[in-house]
C-alpha cells in the first residue's frame, strides 16, 4: 500500500471523513499530493492574494522541492487550511501554526500560482519560485 493511499484510509477512518470540497472540512485524498517537499521557513502574515475575497490570513511557507535542498516554491496556508500531522501511520489533525522548519510536507494546492514579484513589499515565493494557495497539508514526521 502506497503512503498516499494509507494516509487516504487512516483520514477515512480516523476522521470519518467523506469527500467535500470546502478548504475547512477534511478531505479524503483520492489523488497524489501536487508536491512533496521539505520546509525551509514559516511565517505568520496577513497577505493580499488573488483568492476569492483577495484576503488571506496564515503562513506563508518556503519549500524545497526536489531535487533541490534550497527553497524554490512558496505556500500560503490559511488558518482554514485542513492540516494533518502523519506520525509513523499515526494522523492527527493539526494547525499550519504546528508546520515548522524542516518538516516534510504533502500538499495539495489549487490551481492559483502567484508569481514572485521582486517589487512586492514581503514577497511569498522564493526568487525564480511560484507560490502556491494550499487546499491541505500533510506534515509527515
């Protein structure tokens, strides 16, 4: 059994959850995450993004995704954000406040990709990176 799909059934089981499409209810995860990566740094903001309502307040996370070890990809995780700490098979919910530096992150994204924009004041990708708007994360520890 793949870790995606025994992460899919833990969550059915443990959270009894069905399929929705709200970013605040727990989601089954019928598909592969849209990136894998590592953490490279979290931090607390309001953003103005383009999102339903252009407000957005959470974390903005810088990722390293493979085959780099240097962040290349930014997240915006709202506090609505469903998170899930996977522990040894062991899934729990979770906060983005619980996402830290050097976590490995399974994260499913919707399709909006916010371009680094070297004149923004607190940018939220890393140079050359595209920031994504996460719909879930799973932390795996």
């Amino acid at each position: 059994m793949t870790a995606s799909i025994r992460v899919t059934a833990v969550l059915s089981v443990v959270l009894g959850a069905t399929a929705c499409s709200t970013p605040t209810g727990p989601l089954v995860l019928r598909r592969a995450p849209d990136l894998i990566g590592t953490v490279s740094s979290t931090t607390r903001r309001d953003y103005v993004v383009p999102v339903p309502n252009g407000a957005f307040d959470g974390y903005g996370i810088f990722l390293a995704v493979g085959p780099s070890t240097t962040a290349n990809r930014g997240l915006l995780v709202s506090d609505s954000t469903p998170v899930f700490i996977d522990h040894v098979g062991a899934v729990s919910r979770a906060t983005p406040a619980d996402i830290t530096a050097h976590d490995s992150v399974r994260v499913w994204h919707n399709a909006v990709v916010v371009p680094y924009d070297p004149g923004q004041v607190g940018c939220i990708s890393p140079p050359q990176g595209e920031c994504y708007v996460a719909t879930q994360v799973v932390v795996v520890r």
